[in-house]
C-alpha cells in the first residue's frame, strides 16, 4: 500500500506534539477534565519516530506508555503548563501537531482548601484557556510547519476550514464524532485532511496507528 511505501520521511527532523486532555483544577482534590485518551497523539508519535523524527511529546494525563525513542517527554496537566512548555520548545521546531484536547474554560479561582458541600447548588465561575494552537501560529516562521485537528459535530468541513485559517495551520485533520467508531476514546478513527487550497485527504474508518501514518504522508507531500 502507497502509506506503507514512505519511509524515514523526517531523518533528523524535531517534532512537537501535544496529545491528551487537560485537567483544570477546582480545588485541591477536583478538576475540570475530558475523555480524551491520548491515543492519536501518541501513535502519531510513534509513527514520527518510525521514520527518524526527533519527537518531544507534550502530554497530559494520559494511561497510556510513552512511544520508545522519545527524544523528550513533557507531562503536564493544565492548558497553562501545556501552553508554557509549548511555546517554550516550538521556536526550535520544524513541525507542531496539535492533538491535545485542550480544555477551553477553567475555574476562574482554585480554591486552597477542599470545597465542602453547602445546601444548596453550586457555580463554578470559569474563564477562557490560552488557544495554544492559535498563539503558535502566530509566531511560526515560514520554514515551520503547524498541523491541527478538529472535532466537530455540524458544519464540520466549514468549522474545520475556518479553524485552518483562524489559527494559521498548514493542514488540518477533521475528525467527524457523527462517524461511529471515530474520535474519543476510540482504537480507531476517520478523518478528512484539509490544506489552505481545500480537501486533500480522505480516510475509511481505520486504526489510529493507519491514520498516524496517512498524516505523516499528508504532511511530507507538504515539504
Ligand atoms: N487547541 C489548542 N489550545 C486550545 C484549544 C484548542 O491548541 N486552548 C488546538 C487543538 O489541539 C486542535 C485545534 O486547536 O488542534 C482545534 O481545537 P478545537 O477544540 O476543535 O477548536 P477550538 O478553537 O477550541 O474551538 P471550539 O472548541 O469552540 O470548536
Ligand atoms: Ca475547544
């Protein structure tokens, strides 16, 4: 198969992938969080790996086991730590993927002590996260390359192409939660590749290790 024929496509190349969820925390014991596995970040490291890339993965909470040959692995936890290491590593960059499931809201106060209950409901006051996506693409130079994804549930295609532009992407990676099988939590997936001239790339419902590998495709068609 043509995806299998590409090989050591990034010798020497480094690599930043974020990957995972973001926790928000509330108070010392609570977070704000989603169910976000890590699995696609991961084997798109793996598969950067495969073919001599140096990869520094940026993770948060995640199960899952490191990809050996990691050049260097970053857990975080807050969309904060997440955007700190990222902006912090991307200068020396020559691709970023951002798959992480960055949390878009956080507690506006982390209380010091365990919130104790109360008779009546609560609300948790929340403000905007830094777009960690959008602020590297407001920095990258023309040599860098800023891969990102996005999940959608309507108006996918015009959702995902504004994304592209919006936060200044060389490709972007739908993936359409309408598709069962497809996103979260999921051992397999179907995307939809997108450049700034339009649809590029289109997948069946596939393992995430098969989709690791048709976007690493995508992106060396792009060098
Ligand atoms: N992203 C990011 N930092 C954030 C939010 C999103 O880096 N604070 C990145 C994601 O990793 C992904 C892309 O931006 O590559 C799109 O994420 P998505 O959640 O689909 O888009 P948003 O811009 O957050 O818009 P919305 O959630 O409202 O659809
Ligand atoms: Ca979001």
């Amino acid at each position: 198969e043509k995806h299998f024929a590409v090989k050591k496509n990034f010798s020497g190349k480094k690599i930043l992938i974020t990957a995972g969820p973001t926790y928000e925390a509330i108070d010392p014991v609570r977070f704000v969080g989603n169910r976000s596995s890590g699995k696609m970040g991961y084997a798109l490291a793996q598969s950067f790996i495969e073919q001599g890339a140096e990869v520094t993965l940026i993770s948060g909470p995640s199960h899952l086991v490191k990809p050996g040959g990691i050049k260097k692995f970053i857990p975080v936890e807050s969309a904060q730590e997440m955007y700190e290491a990222s902006n912090k590593c991307f200068p020396e960059m020559d691709i970023a993927v951002m798959s992480a499931a960055v949390a878009d809201y956080r507690p506006k106060d982390i209380a010091q002590e365990k919130i104790k209950k109360a008779d009546s409901g609560m609300t948790i006051e929340m403000e905007k996260t830094t777009d960690i996506a959008k602020s590297l693409g407001e920095i990258k130079s023309k040599k860098q390359l800023l891969v990102g994804f996005a999940l959608e549930t309507n108006n996918e295609e015009e959702n995902a192409i504004r994304k592209l532009q919006n936060k200044n992407f060389d490709l972007i990676v739908l993936n359409s939660l309408r598709n069962p099988g497809s996103g979260f939590n999921h051992d397999t997936n179907q995307v939809k590749i997108f450049d700034k001239e339009g649809l590029k790339f289109q997948s069946e419902l596939e393992s995430k290790t098969t989709i690791a590998k048709m976007i690493l495709e995508q992106i060396a068609l792009l060098k």
